[in-house]
C-alpha cells in the first residue's frame, strides 16, 4: 500500500468510481457544489486542484452540468 501510494499518489490504481447506494446522496453534494460555485463560495481552480489530487471524482465537472439546481426549502 506504501508503494502504491508513493508511486500512484493516495487513490491511484483503486478504479473507477461506484454509484452511492443512495442517490439522492450524490445529487445534494453536487447539488451543494454547483451552488457554491455559482455563489463563488468555491472556485473552478480549487475543485480541478482537487480533482488532480483525487480527493473529487475526475467527472465531477460532468456530473455538475446534469446536476439540477437544489430546490429551496421553507423552514
């Protein structure tokens, strides 16, 4: 596990990325991406860094363009 890491970086040769057991999971985070992105809460450049370190799957930015916006919700 050490080599890997080293040679691979933290995710490398895991594989492809599996479906959340629960959806609904996967579109609040995206859903919660995209806002904070269009806020400006979070920049493009910070999410593709993340990307490039593997802590956000690298189709994050396809998964955002199909993504709906979150509805709101009165309290």
């Amino acid at each position: 596990m050490r080599a890997r890491r080293r040679l691979f970086g933290e995710y490398g040769l895991l594989g492809d990325y599996k479906p959340h057991p629960d959806p609904n999971q996967e579109r609040l985070f995206f859903g919660l991406l995209k806002e904070c992105l269009e806020t400006g809460h979070v920049s493009e450049e910070l999410v593709r860094d993340e990307i490039s370190k593997n802590h956000v799957r690298h189709d994050a930015f396809e998964v955002l363009d199909r993504t709906p916006d979150l509805e709101a919700k009165a309290a």
